[in-house]
C-alpha cells in the first residue's frame, strides 16, 4: 500500500490541534503506520527543507520548524501522496478548499499547520529522515 510522509507543525501543536487534526486523518480514510512527537532541531529543519534553501522564506521557515514540537506521521492509503495533499489543501489557506486541513487549522502561509509530501519518492525519503524501520507498523 503507498505511504506519504505527514507532519502536523508547530503553529498546530500549539494551537491545540494535534486531537482534531489525527481525527481528520482517520475520518480521510488514512491508516497511521507511524506517529510520534519531535521537537526538530534547526539543523535538522536545514536538512529537511534542503529544496527551499535559496528561496527568500527559507530562514524564517526553518526557524519555526525547530521553534516547537511537531508530530511526524507516516500515512497509508491508495494514492496516498495526492490524496493527502487534496486533504491539507492548499499551501496558502487563503486559497485553500474548504474543509480541507489548512483551511480549517493555518494561520498564514508560513505557518501553515501541516507539511505533505509531494511525490512517492520524496515520501519515503521523508519517512526514512524522521522513522526507523522499527517505529513503523507492517
Ligand atoms: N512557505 C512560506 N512562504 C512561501 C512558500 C512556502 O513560508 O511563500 C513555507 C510553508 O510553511 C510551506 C513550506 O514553506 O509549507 C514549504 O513550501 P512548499 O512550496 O513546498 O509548500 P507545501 O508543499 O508545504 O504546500
Ligand atoms: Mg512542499
């Protein structure tokens, strides 16, 4: 079964909505295979966001990526990668779909309450960075 890589960010953990952000996952239709808490630290921000790294949000975004703790998941369904993007919606939440978890939960574009991964191999590069094969359920 496809896997994709989830985290629900530090703008949302603060905010109290890991409960109703994990309840919107399972509601989705996603099987959890992985999940836990993390508190990142900016190196590893660094690394994770390694694409964006000439982009001008860069250093703002790594900085609240290690800020706080996350949760990390790993998410399991049929065409996991494009269902959980249609999920999150859109990385703006001013242009996101209604219903969809940034709509519901981001508060800006920076802080957009939940990362997704956007290919199969990007996913399991991302699952590979945060889970050990161990924290993972078959
Ligand atoms: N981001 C930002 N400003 C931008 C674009 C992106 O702060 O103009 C942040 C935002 O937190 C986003 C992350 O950088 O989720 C990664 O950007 P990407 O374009 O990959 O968006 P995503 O895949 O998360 O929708
Ligand atoms: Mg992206």
């Amino acid at each position: 079964m496809p896997r994709t890589f989830a985290m629900i960010k530090p703008d949302a953990v603060q905010a109290g909505n890991v409960g109703n952000i994990v309840a919107h996952i399972q509601t989705a239709g996603f099987r959890i295979v992985g999940m836990k808490l993390v508190q990142i630290s900016l190196q590893q921000a660094q690394r994770f966001y390694q694409v964006h790294a000439q982009r001008p949000f860069y250093g703002e975004l790594v900085e609240f990526m290690s800020s706080g703790p996350s949760v990390v998941l790993a998410l399991e369904s049929e065409n996991a990668v494009q269902k959980w993007r249609d999920t999150i919606g859109a990385t703006d939440p001013a242009e996101a779909a209604e219903g969809t978890i940034r709509k519901l939960y981001a508060e800006s574009k920076g802080r957009n309450a939940v990362h997704g991964s956007d290919s199969d191999e990007n996913a399991a590069i991302e699952i590979a960075f945060f889970f050990a094969g161990t924290e993972l359920v078959g």
